[in-house]
C-alpha cells in the first residue's frame, strides 16, 4: 500500500489527466496505478530504507529553515534602510540565531545519519571527492537521487531539470529552455557549480571560456550544473573517487 501511495503521488496527475479521469477515489487511483505501470513498468521504484527516508525528511527540513532564513535576512535588510527600532531589530537577531541553532543540529544529524549505513558513508565519500560538493550538496544527492549512479549522464541531467528542453513550435520557437526536474535538488546544484565554476580544475576552464564568449552567468551556472551531476552519476556508477579519475 505504501509503495503504491508513492507511485500514486509522483506519477498518478498528469497520466490521470491525459486519460479524461478528473475524478479521484481508490478504485479509480488504483486502476490508473495498474495501467501506469503497464505502460511504463521502467517506471516502478522501490520504497527507500529506513535511513535514506530519515535523511530526506532531515534535508527537507534543513532546506525549509534555509528558505525562512533567507526571507528573514531579505526582510532585516528592508527594515535597516526603513530605520527600524532596536527593538524590532533585536527580535529579528533573536530569530535568525534560533534558525542558525536549528540548521546547524538538522546538519549534524544528517552527517550522523549518514555515518551509520556504509552505503550511504561510501556515496558521501565518493561525492564529496569532487571539488566544488561539499557535505551539503552530497546529501541533497543521496536523499533525493538515489537512481545515481544506475542512470545515463543524459537521464542525470533530465532528472534533475538541468538538461536543455527544445522548444520548436509556437511562441518559444527556436529556443532550448531548461525545465521540470527536481527543483530543490537543482537549486543546490546551482549552489554547488558556483565552488566548482571556480575550484575544479576540469569545470574551472569550461566557466572561464563561456564567459570569454559572452555567456550569460546563469547559462554558465546551469552548465557547470549540469556537468557536476553528470560526473557525480559516473563516479558513483564506478565507485572511484575523483582523485583516480584519468586525467585528474
């Protein structure tokens, strides 16, 4: 039941909308489910363990409190030109020391969750070993791709929303546009080819000629993005860290 409440939830929508059922109720879910996956038996995936679901509860969490802390950090700014009382002020450094407390256990028990299951410790190590993911970035890996390592670099890149759509009709005529994915994977992706855009020593060169060419930064960033999730898929589908890489 519960790996059908996954399926159901993840891919159900749009193959319910695309068959006319706008109607929604256990018979009719359950025989979408059935056709679904006679359709698309590929498509089927197994219920994650104990551990990779704890850890993404955990990162999930985490990234929740880093997107209040964000708009708490937006909002003191605003009220700093405002001229705000020390009073407002002062609750406001209350609360951002509160998130700061928070995310910072939230990530000592993701690296103790992660320290606990050898599978989970060896994918971190191997992660971790290229330069521009660190500890953050390889959790967001392990919790929410755990078909790493087992996918083409292509259906990397497509998972995560970082590989170039074609758009060859209507208004986006002629444009290639990235889209769907995982967004809150993708977003640590960015975060992470900011470090390897300026430290790895293979993506370094490729952001330096982009921008010689007049690339935009942000189509420099999905780039690199895009090649870190690809290097991350074949290092984990090899297991040799980046360190043994030909060439590194």
């Amino acid at each position: 039941m519960a790996q059908q409440r996954l399926v159901r939830i993840r891919l159900t929508p749009p193959f319910a909308l695309s068959r006319g059922k706008r109607a929604k109720t256990d018979r009719i879910d359950a025989e979408l489910i059935a056709r679904f996956m006679a359709f698309r038996p590929e498509a089927g995936r197994e219920l994650p363990g104990k551990n990779l679901r704890i850890l993404r509860t955990l990162t999930t969490r985490r990234g929740q409190l880093v997107d209040m802390r964000k708009r708490l950090k937006a909002q003191i700014g605003a009220r700093k030109e405002q001229g705000v009382s020390a009073d407002v002020e002062g609750m406001e450094d209350d609360l951002q020391e509160v998130l700061d407390a928070q995310i910072s256990v939230i990530e000592r028990r993701i690296e103790n969750v992660i320290a606990q299951t050898e599978q989970l410790a060896s994918k971190a190590n191997l992660l971790r070993s290229i330069p521009g993911i660190g500890p953050v970035s390889a959790a967001m890996l392990i919790a929410e791709l755990p078909e790493l390592g087992r996918m083409t670099s292509g259906e990397a890149a497509a998972i995560t929303g970082l590989a170039p759509v074609p758009h060859d009709s209507g208004a986006m005529r002629g444009r290639r546009m990235i889209a769907g994915g995982r967004r809150s994977l993708r977003h640590v992706l960015f975060q992470a080819a900011l470090a390897a855009a300026c430290h790895n020593p293979v993506l370094k060169p490729i952001a330096k000629r982009l921008k010689e060419r007049g690339k935009p930064h942000k189509l420099i960033i999905i780039a690199i993005a895009r090649r870190l999730v690809t290097i991350a898929n074949a290092i984990i589908k090899t297991g040799k860290p980046w360190l043994t890489q030909p060439g590194k």
